[in-house]
C-alpha cells in the first residue's frame, strides 16, 4: 500500500471524524456557522450544487477590529472528503478569535488537480471579497490544509497566477499553514513512480510531466512568497517527510525561512484529528501566526 493510498479518508477515520462532529455541535455556542454558501455564480455553466460550496465560522463576540480569517481546505487523496467533516475546524478557530472558512472543491476522476487549485482560488477570492460582511480581515487572509489540501494551500500562497486569472491584481493569501502537507513536489514524486499503485495519481494529476510541474509549490516560491508555518508528523509517511524538507530547504534558500516543526509520534491522520482538541501546539503557533492577541 503506498503512503498516498491513505490520504483518502478510511471508514474508521469517517465515524471517528463523525462522532466528535456530533458532540461538537453539543458545545458550539461560541461560533456562528453560515452553510453551503456558493462562491462561483450558481448560473455559471459548470456550477457544482456541492462542490462549489464552502462554510463561515464567525465568533459570536463583537471585536473592536476585524478577526483574522483562515481557509482550510481538506485533504482526501484528491479523490475524497467533504467539508462537513471537518465542521469541528471551523467551530474551534472562530472559537479562538479567528473567521474560518471551510471548503468544498471539486474531485478526481470529475476534474484534475488544476481544476481543483482554481476552484479553491475562487473560493479565496469569494473570501477576500466578502469575509468583511463575517467580521474577518481581508487583509489577514491565510490558507491552511492537511494532507491533500495542504498542498493546495501551499499552491494559493506561492502562484499569484491563480489570482491574476481570477480578476485579482495582487495574491490576497498573507501566508499558509500546513498540517502533513502532500504534493508539494508532485513531479519529482511522479517520475519516481516507487511507490506500487502510483498509477493511481495519473487521474488526478495527468500523464505529462510539465503538468505535474505546475501544480507542485515547490516551483512556485519566490523570495517574494509569504510566510509558511508547517506541521509534519514524526511517524508520517516518508515523502511527505523528505517533500516537506525539501520545501523548507528551498524557502530557506530563498530567504524565507518557514515556521516548521516535526510532531514527534505522530501519524498522517492524527495530525489532522488533533485539531478538535483546542489547546494543541498548532492552534497555538496559528494563532501567533495569524495575529490572534494572546489571552
């Protein structure tokens, strides 16, 4: 079984994700959550009735100035998950001080990962264009991702072009946070192939290598690219250490030292279970990224 195999979400991941959800709802007096709200044009050929769906989680505290707002994107292979599992994400950023949104984007086999970094792009721009209406700073937008989805996030923060296509004169991402992080260099990953079942990521990712190239971050990051804070399990899958690595290698050589830290005993999925416990060092650093006044 290769390492990206479980990147999908595992039945035993689904009831355990579902179970904290539903006692999550039990406790969520400190967030308002605005479901299914449609950030490309419902008349829009090609509209997603789900995909193209995402979820603010605002604190109910009025704040003297603007929250921070933080886009988490989830992971799933490329192939797999929903926003709604990770409903616990948003209650307990907005819980903490911080507008998150929680998204939804389109999979493989409908469409390939370009497909999949502009729908979260537009997702980005419906953002910075409306999260002011939610009590979040446009100006203090950040992506985050685990697994899958933290590869993505990666991508908004490093290619300004999936803004540029989008209308927009500057990226609006002020930096990005990323849980396990996969695909950051999907096309030295791709050429590699040593991984049995690696076939299976030619659906997502197609069969030319330029394409791999350009949804990689690695190829991305410039001296110019904002701050990154990385999180990578101590007993994650080994590409997603030397991938994560080399990044921080390459940021580092650009004079962009990211924030990153290696969770001892810790495995891919945990590294995302772990966010419904409030008080866990990446919340912690998050929030000295992001902004949020210490308590």
């Amino acid at each position: 079984m290769t390492f990206f195999r479980l990147l999908a979400l595992p039945a035993v991941l689904v009831f355990v994700l579902l179970a904290l959800v539903a006692n999550e709802y039990a406790q969520a007096r400190p967030s308002r959550r605005t479901s299914d709200i449609a950030y490309v044009p419902t008349s829009e050929a090609g509209f997603d009735a789900k995909r193209h769906r995402l979820d603010v989680y605002a604190p109910r505290k009025k704040a003297a100035a603007p929250y921070p707002v933080v886009v988490f994107i989830h992971g799933g292979n490329w192939d797999s998950g929903n926003k709604n599992i990770y409903s616990f994400i948003g209650r307990r950023l907005a819980k903490q001080g911080v507008v998150a949104v929680v998204i939804n984007y389109r999979l493989a086999p409908q469409v390939q990962v370009p497909a999949m970094a502009d729908d979260c792009a537009r997702a980005v721009v419906w953002t910075y264009q409306h999260i002011a209406e939610y009590g979040g700073d446009p100006k203090r937008l950040f992506t985050m991702g685990h697994s899958a989805g933290g590869g993505l996030a990666a991508l908004l923060a490093a290619d300004n072009q999936l803004f540029a296509r989008r209308g927009l004169a500057a990226n609006p991402v002020r930096g990005a946070i990323l849980d396990d992080p996969a695909g950051l260099d999907m096309y030295d990953y791709l050429r590699k192939m040593q991984y049995g079942g690696d076939e299976q990521y030619l659906v997502p990712f197609g069969k030319e290598p330029a394409g791999w190239k350009a949804v990689s971050p690695m190829y991305f990051v410039t001296a110019q690219t904002p701050p990154f804070l990385i999180f990578v399990g101590g007993e994650t899958y080994p590409s997603i250490s030397s991938s994560s690595a080399k990044f921080r290698q390459k940021l580092q050589q650009l004079g962009r030292e990211p924030q990153f830290a290696v969770l001892p005993g810790k495995k891919h999925v945990p590294m995302v279970l772990q966010l419904y416990w409030k008080n866990n060092v990446i919340y912690r650093e998050l929030l000295k990224f992001v902004g949020v006044p210490a308590a």
